[in-house]
C-alpha cells in the first residue's frame, strides 16, 4: 500500500510478501512502515491505514536489508 498513486511523490506504508513451496505458504514478511509524512485522508480511505498505525512503525530504509534477504532465499 501507498500513501496515493505518484511514484515520483508517494510512498509505500505496507509491505507483505509470502513464500510458497508446492503452492503451501512457508514464510511470510510483513509490515508497515512509517512514510516520515502525512497520510492523505483520500488513501486512508481505500487502504484504511492512518497516520496513528504507522507512527512507531521503521522506514522503508530501516527494512529494506530484512526484505532483500527474505527475497534472495527465493529459488
């Protein structure tokens, strides 16, 4: 999820991503994050995430080592 639809302006507030292995999920990443900016109302809408939930929540560069390694597993 994102804060809207620019991907020049916007930022990404949600990550989630499931492993598979013979189409059984086996691991799972998630999270939210923090954009370090306001949510739009008009997001908040559609994607029900606010300004609260993502308060104490890392950003994106907090998380991006995390993500890379549970994508490189992949095969």
């Amino acid at each position: 999820e994102t804060t809207g639809l620019s991907s020049t302006k916007d930022s990404i507030i949600e990550i989630a991503a499931i492993k598979f292995e013979d189409w059984v999920p086996v691991e799972k990443f998630y999270t939210l994050l923090n954009p370090g900016k306001h949510i739009p109302e008009d997001a908040t809408a559609i994607n029900n995430i606010t300004d609260t939930m993502v308060a104490d929540s890392p950003k994106f560069s907090q998380i991006i080592d995390c993500l890379s390694s549970f994508i490189g597993k992949s095969k």
